[in-house]
C-alpha cells in the first residue's frame, strides 16, 4: 500500500531512512533527486541524480534530469551531453532527443537540431516540447509553411502552449496576415507568454 505524506519533506525524510537501509538503491536517490527538484534545490538534487547514475549507469532518466539542472544554470553544453549520454542508454526515448534538439537549436545548430527533433517525434509523434521547438528550427530556416503546421499540431493538442501560439505570431506576420497575427499574439498572452514588443508594435502598425 502506498504511504502518504503530508509534505515534502516527511517524503524526503522517508526516502533518506530507505536510502539508509539500502545504501546502494539507485531508484531511492533517483527519487531523492526528484524531492529535491520539486523543492528547487537544484545542488540536492544533482547529487542524488548523480549518486544515482554512479550506481546505475544506465538510468537514462537521471540523465534527463542532470541536463535539466545544466540547463537551469544556463550551461548548454552540459545539458546537450547529459541528454545524449541519456540517448546512448536508451535510444528510443523521446525525451532526451527533444532536450537534444532544443539545445543544439540554443548553440546555433540549427540542421543538427532539426534531425534530433524529427527522431524525436519518430519515437513519440505528440512530444508537444519537441514539435514547438521544430517549428522554431523551421522559423530558423525560413521555412514558413514547415513552422506553421508543426506550431498547429503544438496548439491542437495543447492550446495554452504560449510559445507556439507567438511563434504562429511570427509566421501570420511573415505572411503579411496581420489580423492572423493579431489573434495568435493575443492567444500567447491569454497562455501568459511574454510576446516581444517589437512584434506586438509591427502588428499593431499593420492592422
């Protein structure tokens, strides 16, 4: 039967006395690492997921956590080699290619990302993250129409997603359809995305 526990660190404490218990369980410091992101202590957190993998390298999604840590520290590279180290132990998980593309897109590698996006949706066609950060790629590379229908399937299957509906923004007003970009600019504010002045006023001129 699963236990209870009315706050997070009740859970912490719990999972600290199994750890006790059992030194060398790497699932109990995986779960240690996911308490202590729940409560942004980050350098927690990447202790326990790093203790995690030592005693379990293979554990892909301790992997995906570390990249995510990289990436809250605004270390790009770190986040890019956790998640292909997370590749290597499982290659048909979603997760770490879509944080591979998004990355690579980050460093400027715009083609690389692209690939990385596109197996990703191979594994798991609906990854909302990856489809959004293909449409940014397709934007990249001025491929408009490519942009526009991966942003749609982005806010078909999550329509407060904001940073799809700024990016559809983008596109309406690279089309020159402004009352288009008018609604899809409001639609990333509604989601709480900060849209870009510099659109909101190119818009606004273009009504």
């Amino acid at each position: 039967m699963e236990q209870k526990f009315d706050n997070l660190d009740d859970y912490i404490a719990d999972l600290k006395s199994k750890l006790d218990a059992n030194p060398g369980c790497a699932n109990t410091m995986y779960n240690l690492g996911v308490a202590y992101l729940s409560k942004r202590e980050f350098m927690e957190a990447e202790r326990y997921f790093l203790a995690a993998v030592s005693e379990s390298p293979k554990m892909a999604e301790a992997y995906v956590q570390l990249g995510g840590i990289a990436l809250q520290r605004d270390d790009l590279t770190g986040c890019l080699n956790y998640n292909i180290q997370a590749s290597k132990e499982r290659p048909f998980f979603a997760v770490p290619w879509g944080n591979i593309g998004f990355a690579q897109l980050q460093l400027g590698e715009t083609e690389k990302a692209m690939q990385s996006l596109k197996r990703a949706l191979k594994y798991d066609p609906n990854f909302v993250q990856a489809l959004s950060t293909l449409g940014s790629c397709y934007i990249a590379v001025g491929d408009y129409e490519e942009a526009e229908k991966a942003l749609l399937k982005v806010v078909d299957l999550q329509p407060h997603f904001g940073p799809a509906w700024n990016n559809l923004a983008i596109v309406a007003a690279h089309g020159n359809e402004w009352s288009k970009a008018d609604e899809y600019a409001k639609k990333a504010q509604e989601s709480r995305f900060d849209v870009p002045e510099d659109l909101l006023k190119e818009i606004r001129e273009n009504l």
